[in-house]
C-alpha cells in the first residue's frame, strides 16, 4: 500500500483535512474521510455525474479524480447550498418544481445546476439540457429539472440570490 | 369526492413534496450512506466465463492482502447449506458457484476486508481454475437435442422451465381457420435492465450479544426478504431487521434476494461485524434481475372491416441461468394474459415456454406489473401489422375493436375482469391534442417529397395492483398489504405502511389519503415505511400496487379510526352518532354546523376524555385484500421524423393521456409519467443487455448500457382522462407503470409507421440509427 | 470500482516531470486531466506503478495566437476552448469538437494535450487535428522537438510521443482569410464516442474552389484517419454536389471500420460518407463568410 498523504481543503467554506492514500477518489474522501454523504456514487465509468461535486469553480465528476489531487483546492458539494439556513433558489426549484423523485441524482444535478447558471443566469431550455448531460436522471425524464433551473433562474434575477 | 382546502391538501391537490426538503440538502439516507462502528467491507469474485466447471478456487494470496479478513467461497456456503437459495419463482439461485458456473458475471467468492479497497484488491487475487463448458446463449436453441445442459441440479434433464397456456386453444384455432384476414408479427422484447441510478447493497449487521440481525437494504419488499432470510437462514424471525433506508430507484431490480445480500449476512454472522456491500454499477447490469427476454409471436385472425375474430399468442421466454422472476406464485409469465388488450376479441389462446440459458437470471418486472410491458407492447404492434394488411388507418382499427365504456366490468377471453375503461375517451382526446388529421396531411406530403415521418399509436391497457388473495401469492404469502394509523393526542398522526418507496412519493401521496378520509393536514401526517421492526407486514412497493392495496389500506384504516371519532364527538357534543355530520376535518351536528368537533379536538378527547366504554387511543390498522385489480390505460401517440443520410429518428412531439382513475396528486402522477416515457423511450431506440456467441455480456456498463440525457430525452406533453376503479375505496388505479408499459409501442409503432409505404411492417427494439439506415439502404433510399 | 495503488508524483516544472518519468520507467505515466486514464485504472485495465501529475506545472495551460499558429498548452481544458474568444472566432472546427467531446465535467478536467496522447481514435481531437494540419510540441530530456501530426498516430493507444516526452503543446496554423471547418458527430447518446465522426478544415480561393482541405475521421479505423485521397479530390474545384459526393465517397472508402455495437462496420462507412458531406457543406458556409 502506498503511503497516505495529508490532503487539506476548503469544503463547503471549512478547512478540513484527512490522510489519504494517493488512490482514494475524491467522491470516497469526501463521503468516508469527510463525512459527507449528499454526494452519491452512480456508476464505475463516469457517466452519470450523481458524484459531481465543484473544485475551484467548475464541476467535476468526483469519482474520476484522486483525492491527492483535490488537496489545496475549493470543493463545493449540495451541503453547501444552504445559505444562512435558507434553501438556495436551486434547491426550492427542484422541490417547487418536482425536479426530483428517488433523489439519488439530485445533488449531482444541483452541483451541474448550480455551476450552469454562474456561468449564465438565464438559460434557454437548449442551454439547460446541454448543462445537464452529463448528469443521469431515471425518474424524472429531466423535464421537471428543467423548470426547477428555469424556476431558480428567474428567482436568482429578482435578487433571490 | 368532497375536495378539501390546501391547508388539509387531501386527494387532488399538487402538494408539494415532504420528502424532497432532505434530498435537496444532500441528507437523504441510502444504504450506501450508512456508516457503522467498526464496518468492513465485502467485494465479490465473478466468473469470468459464461459456462464453466470450477475445478479449484486458491485463496491463499489474496488471504495475504493487509485488512482482509475473510473470503468466503460456494464450498464454505454449502458446509452451513447456504450454496443455494430459493428464488421468487420456485426455482433455486446459487449463491456461491458450486460445481459450475452458469453465466457470466456469477457470484464465485467473497473477499471481506477492512475497507473496500483492500476488499477490490484482495479479490482480484483469489486465483479461480475454470474449465470452459459449451455455452447456450440463443434461446430458441435451448430445446435441442444437442443444446448443453446446463442445470445438472434438476430432476429433469433439459433446459425447460415450464409451459403455461391460458385461453380456449379449440376455439381460437376455429376462429383463425374461419378468419376472412389474418395477421402475424414476430416481436422481442429485448433483455434490458431497470438499472436504477443506485445500485443494489446492504449492511449487515450481526450482534452476537443480542443476536439480533439488522439489515439495511436496497428493498422494495424488506417485510418479504426478512421473511426468506428467517426460512433461508434459520434464523428466527423476530431477530431478524430489515430496514429499507432511502432507496434511489428500484424499477423492480431491488425486489428479488441477491447472493450479495446473503454473503454480507454470513460474513456478519461469522466475523459479528457489521459488512458492508455494495455493487458496482457493472455489476448491477451483469447480475442483477434483468428484465423482458420475451421472444413472441402474435397471431389475429379479423373480418375483412377489421373486426377481430382472435388473438393467438405464443411466446419463448428467456430466464437466464436461474428462474429468477419475481412474480406470483401461480403465474409463470406473469400477467401477460392482458395481451389482449383494449380490444374486445371474443377468442383468444396464448401459451409461453420458459428455457434456462448462460446469461444473467432473472427476469425482473421492470417497472411492470409482471410481463404487462411484453403483452401491450405485442398488442399494439400487432394491430398496426393488422391495420397494415387491411389498408386502414390504426386509429380506425383500434376504435372498431375498443371494449365499449358500456361493457364494463368486461371478462376477457384469457380470464380477467376488467374494471372500468373508457378508450374511445382516451383516444379522442389523445388525437384532438396532438392534431391528428393536420398530421396525416403532413405526412402525405412529405411522402411525397421523399421525407420519412411517422406517426405511433398505443392505447394500452395495464392490470396492477396484485392480490387478490385468492389469486395471488408470493412464496405461499397472500399479497395482501396494510397500513397502520395513529393518530397523537395534539391531532398529528403517523403511519405506516407495508410498501416501501423508491422515489415514488410516499410520504407524501399516503398522507393526503390520511388528510383526505380524516381532514387532518398532510403536513401534519408523517409516512413511515420499510422498518419491519416497526411497520406493519406487507408484500411491498412493485407491479404499481401501493394505492391500490397500502393506498386501499390507509383509506380504510382511517374510516375506522373515524367511526370511533364520531363516537368520541357523539359524546362531547352529547348528540347520538346518527345526529353527526362529517365534513373534512370535523363532525357536527345536522343542522347545528357551530355545534361541532375537529378531528383534533376529537384525537385529544381520545387520550384525555375518553367516553364510558371507549378503549383510550385513535388508531387503526388494516390489512387491504383488494377485490380484484385495477386496469389503468391511456393512449399514447409518438411523431417522429427519420434522417435518411444517418438513419437517426428524432421524436418530435409526444401526447400521453392517462387514465389512472381519481388522482391522489397530480404533480407526482405527471411526474411518474414523465420519467415512464423517458424509460420506454430508452428501451425502444437504445437499451439491449445483449451476449456474444461466448456468452460474454453485451452491454454490461454504462458506457454501452445507454440511458438517455437531457439532451436525447423527448419534451412530454401529457393529459388525462378520469375513469375511476369501481372497487377501489378511493377509486384510484395505479400509475407508475403505465408510461413505460404504453410508450415503447407508440414509438415503434412510429417509426414503423414512417417506413409502412416501403413495405415495412415491424422493426425490433431498440431502434437504433444502424438498424434503420440498414433498411434504407436496403430499400434504396439511402447508402 | 477501485484503482489499483500506484506511488502519486506530482513535479514543479517540465524536466522534473521529464525527469520522473526516466526513473521509473515503462510503468510511469503522466496524469493529465486523467479522464481517460482514471476510469481505465478504476477498470483496471490500467495500472501504472507511478502517477506523475503535471496539473501544478504552470504555464502549460494557454491558448494563444502567436508566429501564424494558435498555440494551446498541452494541459488545457477542453472547457477552455469552449470559452475561448479567439477559437470562438476563428475556429469553427475546434469549437465543435470541444462542444461534443463527452460532457461537461469531463470537459472541464480533460486536456487537449491528454485527448491527443492518449492516441485513441475514439477522440476526437484528433481528426480535428489531422484536418487542421497541426503540430505537436513534445518535450523531453534534450528539449522540445516538434512532431507533424501526420506522424503522431502509430497504433491502437501509440503515438509517436517517447516514454519520456510530454506533449506540451499544439500548434495550429492560422487559417488564411476564407477559411472555415465543422466537426460533425454521430454519437448514441451525449457523453458517448463517435459512432463516427468527421472533421474537415476548408480553405476556399477567390472564385470559391477550394484551395486547400483538411479532412480527419474518427472511430473508424485502429488509428484516427486522414482521408487524403478526398482531400485531393476537392482541390481546385468548386464545392457543387458532385464534388461534395465524390469526396465524401473517397473519405468513406478511407475509413476501416470494425463492427461493434454502435454498428456495423458497412454502416460506419454509410455514416461517413453522409457526415462528410454535411462538414464539408457546413465548412464551406463557414469558409464562404
């Protein structure tokens, strides 16, 4: 076994640090080293995007990137949306809008979301569905996420967030 | 139905989701989300070869690995007579491989260690000596003289597994000698799979002080696998927990016991340690339940105006290596008797063989009330090819041949009696919606222009909601189900359920029946399912039976619970029960509307002013034995257009009405059908769980098992008719199952449709762009 | 799935990583983006003793026009060709391909220097690439050498890279004015590979004949394949429907498909020859704005 190395990063806002072997994946660090479940495993082959998780701003599927690679970095996951204790309008999106039924995808999905509309606030349908394609849905035949972005969207332009 | 106010957010109204406020927050907890002290982690050996004889298994250099802690092989199962267990469908499954593997994939060791990545290490090193058998991939072989036996184990030395016939086989075979017309297709079915978006895993917990065995579990039935675990395992029911945590889709895949589950069981018996096991996605596909394999025939015999005479039906069902079907115990090939459908054929014969091959076991129902998927798919595409032969239009076909509104309650030829139904209904708005005739001209004049669109017709029915008991049975287990309802003394209730949510919502949908039938708020009803230790025992959530039985259930148990309450409110209004008027929420007296009790002033009463002869408490239980099934339908009616340069068909537009009866919530029945169509879709244009001529699986991940994204997946319009079910309490039927039992024949019936004028009458599933273009080029058209 | 353990490396600056890799040998291999190389390790279809991770190496990561090339950095993300003014401008042919190249987050970590050396005709840089006519900078123990793309693919998952080289940039001559190039995909579903896919680069001369074409294919074949016979083919000749046709037949003829699951191989060839003819019209509006 390959020695563990000090991983440090910023999670959620909070430092946190853990030792790891240079193998570990970041998705089994951040849900087993860290604690943090929100994030899901879906597959072996990284397709379906449940793991994505945001390193220094752009999504990344955390199950196809070491652990190692991660230290020193800005990770996001879906426990950090909550803002002051408050939903972010992303998350009231999927539930206004039934954007989510097993909710095994959905934190994936508010991570791909949620790094759509920094990137553009207001995207048309095409652009949504684009956004998500690396994210795997089996229940909601995604139509409902597409509201629950376009819900969040024009909630964030009224200075929702 | 009296519609309640949107603070009581009874039946109808579009609640917004309790269950959603801990997903969104990344706090749902799934079995893979369970963490306990000490947990080890369990990795299982696959046979790498579809038919081989095991002739050695070497542990010792994956023994040597740091962190393992024990590897369990068939040898060692069979020593405590746990090699094999029984499957849902009388037959047995090995759990281990003894003597032979049987297909690809198989479950041959399993290493436990520390943590998994010791575990993957470890069992990567248990060297396996196979030597290769002759192996059966094509069922049609499976009959032949020299076709390989593969289940040595049996008394019978074949592949068979059983025959199963339904219908007046005499009477049919008159009805087609005399038939004026008389069509035949050749369908699949192909083998897919539910692959829910989480895979299948347990923890197994063994406390040896207690010896209480607590089992998280990917289950849609925990009461029933607790249950097997108790009669496979010996160990005494009451010991035995089965917990079903949140579960991230189940589409039928997480009803049947896998051999992980009890190797994870065994390995925490023996190390008292809790185990951890969770399969890959690979090994979701490759092992785990598959579903369809129907390979069949139908035959309708009809007079030359298309009325049909008979429908002869006969079907070669693949089940892989183990009858693993989960389906009741009186119905082989499940209820595919509905094959005939929304039509009223006064004959009608149909008869399936089942046959063992190398591949995975199973099959599943695949978000199916068991085969319902194969019958309407066969149906539909077989009164198109009839349309076809006749030169008439499909929609003329099907309206001729409807079961009138005014028939039901209809008997089928095949045996059964059909609830309630309105096709002609369904159809009409169907077609107003989508513009029927403006797209028939279009499609004229396309033709003419050499463009291909085609438009696919599906008015399918579906049979849901098993028992009845008479009828219906898993493992001997009546398929009953319950609910259980107490109501607390401040008037907030919870309650419980035999069924168990994949997704479905639940937590909210059973407590607007509860809001409903006793005007407590929805928000104030909280749903507990899947801790049998806890909830009351029932079959579980699959073959969209959980309105239709718990649903049932919770509606009765709340009529009981409010005929005490009026006997609580007779007394504090000093009035007799027959002076008691309800209205949701409240009793109060004829006449007299001040002169009233709310439920929660009621409840309150219950535990603090309970009436002279009363038992103290408000609550109920029932056990729900549904009085015959529910029979939702709808028509579905698919555009599509097809580039001829690459053989790529895009689906342009897409109408669903429904009718799944009175609707508890609109928004999570749109949504249901939403993700159904997105499914049928999938299976119809991109999903094969297929096998080489060496048994190797086809298909066995994600990057060739395709689930469509965003981008591919069609927009939806969907729309609804209302034929309540006559003996459901609440007149509900079911609906999760619908849209991916009726849509996959509206789309092949499409894109056959757009090729009908170059003389094609059927095209298998999936429909992918090779497939047509080789038909093109074949045609002329393109190439 | 789990990858196997290896030693994790992770160099300052070009010659250390250079360095690292002549340590240790065959079984050393570069972390790039690691979006190929990652799932074949969790498949275990990959194990490499050492990992040398060349992400904290900066100055690897640019797109910038310079001496008539638009140079890219080996370590650039495909998600930065997307946002790329200048590829946005002037590069038609690469800004398709970064858009269809898996998904997003893949983008978003993938390198345009690892879709190259990976050496997969499954990519689909390098069709783009071979249309385009580029250069490959790779750096090793002497210094940078640079490789014409016509050299780069030897085989199956082999390039013309050394053990010890790293693929430090692409050069891609400037496209003289009239220029233009598409990049059109057949791909089952977003994320997938190519069924087939087929990149073409136009340069058109004052009358609209063409003046110089670039045509790459992927997915069909054990390398990717430049289909130099239609280049030939559409030179000095005006891009009408029987230029288009025959072009597209000679790409089609080029192209050595397999049968596999996304088709067989009579029908790849079919595909190709469509999709060359939609590129080559596609490009040719682009060239003719």
């Amino acid at each position: 076994m390959a020695k563990k190395e000090l991983i440090k990063l910023k999670i959620n806002g909070k430092e946190r640090e853990a030792a790891a072997e240079p193998r570990l994946l970041l998705v089994h660090f951040i849900r087993e080293a860290l604690g943090l479940t929100g994030t899901h495993v879906g597959c072996d082959t990284s397709n379906c995007g449940a793991c994505t998780v945001i390193m220094n701003g752009k999504t990344v599927k955390s199950c196809t990137v070491f652990a190692v690679q991660a230290d020193g970095a800005e990770v996001m996951t879906v426990e950090g949306l909550l803002q002051n204790g408050a939903l972010h309008p992303l998350q009231e999106g999927f539930k206004e809008e039934h954007g989510l039924q097993c909710g095994f995808c959905t934190p994936g999905m508010l991570m791909s979301t949620y790094a759509l509309l920094q990137k553009n606030p207001q995207p048309s349908e095409e652009q949504i569905r684009w956004g998500i394609s690396g994210n795997l849905c089996r229940c909601t035949g995604y139509q409902n996420i597409v509201k629950a972005v376009q819900f969040a969207s024009k909630k964030m332009a009224q200075g929702g967030k | 139905m009296q519609k309640t106010s949107a603070e009581i957010s009874g039946m109808g109204h579009s609640m917004k989701r309790k269950e959603d406020s801990r997903f969104i927050q990344g706090k749902g907890n799934y079995v893979d989300d369970v963490n306990l002290p000490g947990m080890v982690y369990g990795h299982m050996v696959r046979s790498p070869y579809a038919h081989a004889r095991l002739k050695s298994i070497n542990t010792d250099a994956a023994k040597k690995v740091p962190g393992v802690l024990a590897i369990i092989t068939g040898e060692d199962l069979a020593k405590a007579n746990l090699a094999w267990m029984p499957t849902l469908s009388n037959d047995k499954q090995m759990v281990l491989a003894t003597g032979k593997v049987l297909f690809q994939a198989q479950e041959v060791a399993f290493v436990v260690a520390e943590d998994r990545y010791a575990a993957a290490d470890a069992a990567e090193l248990v060297e396996v000596e196979y030597e290769e058998l002759p192996v059966l991939v094509d069922p049609h072989k499976a009959m032949d003289a020299d076709a390989p036996l593969l289940r040595e184990d049996r008394t019978e030395k074949n592949n068979h597994i059983f025959h199963w016939e339904v219908g007046d086989k005499a009477a049919t075979d008159k009805a087609f000698k005399e038939a004026a017309v008389v069509s035949k297709v050749n369908a699949l079915s192909p083998r897919c799979h539910p692959a829910p978006l989480e895979t299948c895993g347990c923890v197994a917990d063994f406390n040896k002080a207690t010896e209480k065995l607590t089992v998280w579990l990917t289950s849609q039935a925990p009461h029933v696998h607790r249950t097997v675990f108790a009669l496979v395992g010996g160990i005494p029911e009451q010991n035995i927990r089965i917990i079903s945590p949140d579960i991230g889709g189940g589409f039928g895949n997480k009803v049947p016991v896998y051999p992980g589950y009890v190797c994870a069981v065994v390995a925490s018996l023996t190390l008292g340690l809790p185990v951890k096991w969770i399969e890959t996605r690979s090994e979701n596909l490759q092992s785990t339940g598959f579903a369809r394999d129907y390979h069949m025939t139908a035959e309708i015999a009809a007079d030359k105006e298309g009325k049909v005479k008979a429908l002869r039906v006969k079907t070669l069902a693949d089940h892989g290596a183990f009858n693993a079907a989960a389906q009741p115990t009186k119905f082989p090939a499940g209820l595919f008797s509905i094959c005939t459908g929304s039509y009223e054929f006064p004959q009608s014969f149909c008869e399936v063989d089942g046959v063992y091959t190398n591949k995975a076991p199973g099959g599943i129902a695949y978000r199916c009330s068991f085969r319902v998927t194969e019958a309407a798919y066969l149906i539909e595409r077989a009164m198109d090819v009839l349309a076809d032969d006749l030169k008439m239009d499909p929609v003329e076909l099907r309206k001729k041949n409807f079961v009138p509104a005014a028939k039901f309650p209809y008997k089928s030829p095949l045996g059964w009696t059909y609830d309630s139904g309105d096709y002609h209904a369904a159809m009409k708005l169907a077609l107003d919606t989508i513009g029927y005739d403006a797209l028939l001209k279009e499609q004229a004049e396309k033709r003419k222009k050499g463009e291909l669109m085609g438009i696919g017709i599906s008015s399918f029915t579906e049979i849901v909601g098993a028992g009845p008991a008479h009828t219906f049975d898993i493992l001997g287990i009546k398929m009953f189900d319950s609910a259980e309802i107490r109501i607390h003394p401040t008037g907030k209730a919870i309650c419980r359920m035999g069924t168990k949510s994949q997704g479905q919502g639940h937590e909210t949908t059973y407590a607007q029946i509860v809001a409903q039938e006793l005007g407590i708020p929805a928000k104030d009803v909280q749903v507990e399912e899947g801790d049998t230790d806890t909830a009351p025992y029932g079959l579980g959530t699959y073959a969209s039976r959980s309105t239709p039985t718990s649903g049932a259930a919770t509606a009765m148990a709340a009529r009981k619970i409010k005929e005490k309450a009026r006997k609580i409110a007779a007394f504090l209004l000093e009035v007799s029960e027959q002076d008691l008027e309800w209205e949701p929420g409240k009793f109060f007296v004829k006449g007299a509307p001040s002169k009233a009790k709310t439920i929660q002033e009621i409840a309150f009463a219950a535990y603090t002013n309970i009436p002279p002869g009363l038992e103290a408490g408000l609550e109920a239980v029932d056990y729900y034995d549904p009085p015959n099934l529910t029979f939702p339908f709808g028509t579905y009616i698919a555009v599509v257009d097809i580039d001829k340069g690459t053989g790529e068909i895009k689906v342009r537009r897409f109408v669903a009405v429904d009718d799944c009866g009175n609707i508890i919530n609109p928004m999570i029945v749109e949504g249901q059908i939403h993700g159904g169509l997105t499914e049928g879709f999938a299976i119809a244009f991109m999903q094969e769980i297929g096998y080489d001529e060496s048994g190797n699986v086809q298909g066995g991940t994600f990057m060739d098992y395709l689930i469509p994204t965003a981008v591919e997946t069609p927009h939806w319009e969907t729309g609804k008719t209302t034929t309540p079910s006559p003996h459901h309490p609440f007149g509900a039927k079911g609906i999760g199952e619908s849209p991916n039992v009726g849509s996959p024949a509206a789309f092949v019936n499409a894109v056959v449709d757009a090729l009908s004028h170059l003389g094609v009458k059927h095209i298998d599933m999936p429909i992918t762009p090779w497939k047509v273009w080789n038909i093109l080029k074949e045609k002329g058209i393109t190439g | 799935m789990i990858p196997p353990a290896f030693e994790y490396l992770r160099p300052k600056t070009v010659p250390e990583a250079v360095a690292l890799l002549q340590q240790h040998g065959d079984d050393a291999k570069i972390l790039s983006g690691g979006q190929s190389l990652i799932p074949m390790m969790k498949l275990r279809l990959a194990r490499p003793s050492h990992l040398i991770d060349i992400n904290r190496i900066s100055g690897l990561a640019y797109i910038k026009e310079d001496g008539g090339f638009l140079k890219i950095g080996g370590l650039t993300r495909e998600a930065e060709l997307e946002g790329s003014d200048v590829v946005r401008a002037k590069y038609p042919l690469l800004l398709d391909t970064a858009t269809v190249i898996a998904d997003p987050q893949v983008r978003n970590l993938a390198t345009v220097g690892g879709n190259l050396a990976h050496g997969d005709p499954a990519n689909d840089h390098p069709a783009t690439m071979l249309a385009l006519g580029v250069q490959i900078v790779a750096t090793g123990a002497k210094g940078a050498r640079v490789i014409a793309i016509d050299d780069f693919f030897v085989s199956l998952f082999t390039t013309s890279l050394q053990h010890d080289e790293i693929l430090t940039e692409i050069r891609i001559p400037s496209p003289p004015p009239r220029s233009g190039g598409a990049y059109v995909k057949l791909e089952r579903k977003v994320g997938d590979f190519a069924t087939a896919a087929v990149a073409v680069q136009l340069t058109l001369d004052d009358k609209g004949a063409v003046q110089k074409a670039g045509i790459g294919l992927t997915n069909v074949g054990a390398t990717p394949i430049r289909a130099k016979s239609a280049e030939d083919a559409l030179r000095g000749k005006k891009l009408d429907a029987a230029t288009i046709g025959q072009a597209a037949q000679l790409a089609a003829d080029a192209a050595q498909p397999g049968s596999d699951l996304r088709g067989p191989a009579e029908y790849k060839k079919g595909l190709i020859k469509e999709l060359t003819k939609r590129a080559l019209t596609r490009a040719a509006e682009r060239a003719g704005k």
